[in-house]
C-alpha cells in the first residue's frame, strides 16, 4: 500500500474555508489510490490563546496539566476535518497521539518521540484510507498527555513517516517553501529549490520557524525526503534531502535570525577545572539548550563566562546559576534579554575563506555592533542587539547577493 503523509501547520486550518482549501490537497493523493496521513496544527492562533490561559490560572502552570490543555488546539482541528472529509464519505478517523499511539518521553512541554507503533498505524490504515493525525502531541510510559514543544506538528508529520517508511513527507504551510531568509521580513528572500538536511539543521536550530528542528535531525536519521510547500498554491517548494556530489554547495544559502534570545555572563568566576561541567550540567539536565559559550582569557585566577539561552528559560537558568553561585564561585550574574541572533548558513563555507570578513564589513558599515560571535563549519552567529534583527538579515541577504540565486559554489 502506498501511504502519502501530509502535514497542515496553524494558518492552514485556520477556518473552514482553508480546511476547505486543505482538503482538495489531501483528496489529490487520495484520489491516485494513495492511503493518506493527513497530520495537522491546532488553528493558527489557538496554542497561543491556551498557554496564556493556563498562566492566567496558574503562576506556575503545572507541566502535565499544561500539555493535556494545549493538546486540545490540534483535537479541535482533527476533529473538524475529519467530519468535514466524512461528509464526502470518505473512510477516516481522527486519531489523537494517545491513541496512535505516539510514545514520548516525560519532559512535558518538550517531549521527544521514542517509538511509533508501525504495526498500529497500518492496521489503522487497513480499516480506513485517510488517518487525520493530531500533531505536536504524544504520551508517555504514564499514560499522561505530552508535547513536543513549539512547532512540534513537522516532527509528528516526519516521525510519521519515518515510522511507516515513506519515501515523502509534505510539509504545507504559509509560505511557498524554503527561503534565503524569513519572506516576511525581508522581501528580497528567494525561493530555494532544494537544501540539504545540514544547512537545514542549521537554518532551524538558527531560528528559521519553517520546519521545527527536531523535524529535519528526524528526516537526515531515516532518511525521509520532506517537501515543504504552500498550502495556497500548487507550486512546487522546497525539497529537503541528503547532499549529493551533483547539487550546487551554495557558498551562503540564507540568512536566519532568533529573536528569542538571552545573553548571560557570570561575572568574576573562578578560572578551576571543573568549573563549566558544574556550570553546565545542571543547565542541560533541565533541557535548557545552551549555545554561544565564550570564556575570557583569566586574570588572577578569576575570568568572565558569557553564553545564550532561549527567552523562555532565562528566569530558570538564573534561579539554578543562583542556587549554585557559592558552590561554583562567582561575583554576580548579569543578564540581557534584548539580543537576538543573526546567521548565515552554506555548506559551501566548508572550504571557503571570507565569508566572515565580508559578513563582518557589511554589520559594521550598517553601525551594527557585534556583542559574540560562533561559528560552525556551515555557519556564522552573531549576537547583536535585537533592535537591528531586521536591519541585520537584509544587509546581509544583500551581502551576499541572496536575492540572485547561489553566490558561488564549493
Ligand atoms: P506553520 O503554522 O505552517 O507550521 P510556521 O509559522 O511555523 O508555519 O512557519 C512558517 C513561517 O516560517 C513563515 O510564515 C515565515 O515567516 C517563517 N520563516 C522563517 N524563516 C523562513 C525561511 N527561511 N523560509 C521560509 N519561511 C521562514
Ligand atoms: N500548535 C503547535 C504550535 O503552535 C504545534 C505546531 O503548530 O506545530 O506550536
Ligand atoms: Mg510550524
């Protein structure tokens, strides 16, 4: 049996009219003879209105309560379609993550997928041509409702696929694929044909929302060639695949951008073996992904440690540095939560030289301040004032000439 899986994010699904508009991209498949796995968001807007209650109730939201609300935006959505697929008598069923099932692990709010029952699903199939998947949530060994964390639908749609071993995975969204950078920030962004799963590992950890990125770490494992597409078109967009000999290495192809960003620096903080591994640990065993790390040369045996977290768990990150600064010894905390980080990410940058100085130059000729930088064999962040985000993105689309196809090749 041929098995087509289908993802619809937020604005897809946003009201009847788009489901409307989803449903002739999944009758499509359907009607070539496929079996379809349509996964889908909650309604464009939704999540949002949940978590803001769940704080409105509770200053501390407990997790699992918070994960059992949330996961209603995507029951919601599911169940709509389904009825709106049954009135054309067509044979499907909702199926919610408990009920896949789709088995996590417990870090509620954050959960990572550890197994999808193949067997489950096909039989599913068997009884039904269109399954309408719940995305964005799971259950753990507890039987207690979890989710994958925000933009957590493309790792449902992907794992799903990689589960029943299809060759494809349809990502629609609001935008016709892939760009250079954001189209809604910076309308010179370009369309991109194909990126490979490195550059696009790096495009998502970067910042760029289109594709959640435990999505595409989950496509390069098993292989699943993900096609990210508009749901407002037929156009064809973006393919994400595996890096072949023949494909152009784009020197620079595009520019990301992290608005949700902290800087922290612990001041004055003994310069012993041991000291980042106390630092750190901690910070990672709760989840809190940690990047930018930079440590100043020691003077007197005392040195300055700087690095980045996620807005979201600065309050976290302070209270456990806090709870750990006589153990650890350090002076003070300072934190900045007006930051934000600018990319630019190309395979071809691998056995390239320049492409810092000339991303550099044109920061600098825009009085854009660099306050870090770090860099990968694919890339280069700088943290910058996030004031200038967009101001940043566009000089350096420009810089490197984005908007007329791939600036030289590797
Ligand atoms: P969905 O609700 O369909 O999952 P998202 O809002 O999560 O959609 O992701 C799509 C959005 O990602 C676009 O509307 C766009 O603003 C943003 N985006 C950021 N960087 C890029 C990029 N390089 N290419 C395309 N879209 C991007
Ligand atoms: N509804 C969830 C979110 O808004 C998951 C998703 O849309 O992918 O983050
Ligand atoms: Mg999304």
């Amino acid at each position: 049996m041929n098995i087509v899986v289908q993802k619809f994010g937020g604005t897809s699904v946003r009201n009847l009219e788009c489901q409307r508009q989803v449903m002739q991209k999944v009758l499509r498949p359907y009607r070539e003879g496929n079996k379809v796995i349509v996964v889908l968001s909650a309604m464009s807007g939704e999540t949002n209105r949940l978590l803001a209650l769940a704080r409105e109730w509770s200053d501390n939201p407990d997790p699992a309560e918070a994960d059992s609300l949330v996961s209603t935006g995507e029951q919601i959505s599911c169940a709509l379609f389904a009825m709106l697929l049954k009135q054309q008598g067509i044979a499907c069923r909702s199926v919610l993550g408990f009920q896949a099932p789709i088995k996590t692990d417990c870090a509620y709010g954050k959960a990572r997928i550890v197994d999808i029952d193949e067997s489950r699903i096909k039989a599913m199939l068997d009884e039904y041509d269109i399954l309408v998947m719940a995305g964005f949530q799971g259950c753990d060994n507890s039987q207690r409702i979890t989710t994958l964390g925000r933009g957590g639908s493309d790792t449902s749609a992907v794992a799903l696929a990689a589960a029943i071993r299809a060759d494809i995975c349809e990502i629609y969204t609001d935008v016709p694929g892939v760009f250079t950078t954001d189209p809604n920030m910076c309308t010179d962004a370009r369309k991109l044909d194909s990126i490979t799963y490195d550059e696009m590992l790096e495009m998502a950890s970067m910042g760029a929302k289109v594709l959640q990125i435990r999505s595409v770490e989950f496509a390069k494992k098993y292989n699943v060639t993900v096609h990210v597409r508009s749901t407002f078109s037929d156009e064809p967009g973006t393919v994400v695949t595996k890096e072949d000999p023949t494909m152009e290495a784009a020197l620079v192809s595009g520019i990301a951008y992290d608005k949700d960003q902290a800087r922290i620096t612990l001041i004055n903080l003994a310069d012993k073996p041991g000291v980042s591994a106390q630092i750190f640990t901690p910070l990672a065993e709760q989840r809190i992904l940690v990047d930018m790390i930079v440590q100043n040369p020691s003077k007197n045996g005392k040195t300055d440690m700087t690095f980045t977290v996620p807005r979201a768990d600065v309050d976290q990150t302070l209270k456990t540095l806090d709870s750990l600064r006589y153990e650890i010894g350090f002076e003070a905390v300072d934190s900045n939560l007006n930051v934000s980080k600018v990319s630019i990410i190309g395979v071809g940058m691998r056995n390239h030289s320049g492409v810092a100085s000339r991303a550099f130059r044109a920061l600098a000729d825009e009085n854009i301040n660099i306050l870090m930088i770090s860099t990968s064999e694919i890339k280069i962040t700088c943290l910058i004032d996030d004031k200038y985000t967009e101001l940043a993105v566009r000089t350096l689309h420009k810089a490197f000439e984005l908007e007329n196809g791939p600036l030289g090749t590797a």
